[in-house]
C-alpha cells in the first residue's frame, strides 16, 4: 500500500498524488481508494481508485534513473513497424504503453519520430493513431522527467528531443 504524498505514474494519464485513503463519496462503494490529485492538471482532476488495484499505477523513478534515460534515449534503436490497419498500429503502440516501462515509452517516441522522418522525405504525414499516441507517450515521460528533475514537463520535452536531435512535432 502506497503512503499519502507518493506520486505515482498512473495508468496512461501522467503523474498523480496520492491525497487520501479512505472510502470515496461515492454511494453503494465499499473498501478503501486512493483520491489521486493530477501533478499538472489546471482542473484540479481527482481520480477514486481502489488500493488492491495497484497494477495500472507505479511509483516514479528515481532522479538518477531518468539521467540514466536520457543519457541512453539517444542509443536506442527503433523499429519502424508498418501494418495495413490502424487497428494492428493501436495495439502496437497500447503493448508498448501497458508495460508501464520507461524505456518501451522512449521506444515508442523514437518509434514514431523515426517515422515521421521517414514520411517526410516522402512528403507524407504521420496518421492520427502515431499523433495520438506520440503526445500520450510525451505526456507520460514528460511529466514524470519533470516531477523527478525538478523542472516543467515543456522545458522536459524540449530537452528529450535536443538529447534524440529532433525536431518535436507540434
């Protein structure tokens, strides 16, 4: 069980505080939740989750292991995976996301930022599902960099895609 104050990654919507244990205002709901309060939310987003549903959440990581990212970020190799349905891309791109592994996150940026590269000297575009996903991964990296770097998730994607030599999508 998670202590009041932890910031956790949760599920694929970025990094949340842990605010109370205790029943939600909820009616009929039973057992204790978590009120998890968004880091960098403006609407003041609250999210009830049960404790034993630890699984699609987990604690950020430590300062020096998001060093040791962006000092590898650099070094992986991306696969350009092309399928024929959109279908076949999305559960791509939720595998590398439901991993809920740093890595398969940068992966999965430099994934699409290779295609998008490649698209380019085609003079084609990135789809929809690459954009979709592409921001979400930024999302989740960016704030989590940020909350453990001690800085803002824009000055964090900038800086994630100075250390790739990239031009970030807008």
């Amino acid at each position: 069980m998670y202590q009041i104050g932890t910031l956790l990654l949760y599920d694929k919507r970025g990094v949340y505080k842990i605010e109370s244990v205790g029943a939600p205002p909820v009616l009929g709901a039973s057992g204790d939740y978590y009120k998890l309060g968004a880091v960098f939310s403006s609407s003041n987003e609250i999210i009830y989750t049960p404790v034993d549903m630890t699984s699609s959440m987990r604690p950020l990581i430590s300062q020096r292991e998001a060093t040791n990212h962006l000092e590898l970020f650099s070094q992986l190799e991306p696969h350009i995976f092309r399928f024929s349905k959109a279908m076949d891309l999305t559960a791509h791109y939720r595998g590398l996301l439901a991993s809920h592994r740093v890595e398969d996150c940068l992966l999965l940026i430099k994934e699409i930022c290779a295609k998008q590269r490649e698209l380019a000297r085609q003079k084609k575009r990135l789809g929809q599902v690459d954009i979709q996903y592409l921001k979400l991964a930024e999302k989740l990296i960016c704030e989590e960099f940020a909350v453990v770097l001690d800085t803002t998730p824009e000055l964090m994607r900038e800086r994630l895609y100075a250390v790739m030599g990239h031009r970030a999508i807008a």
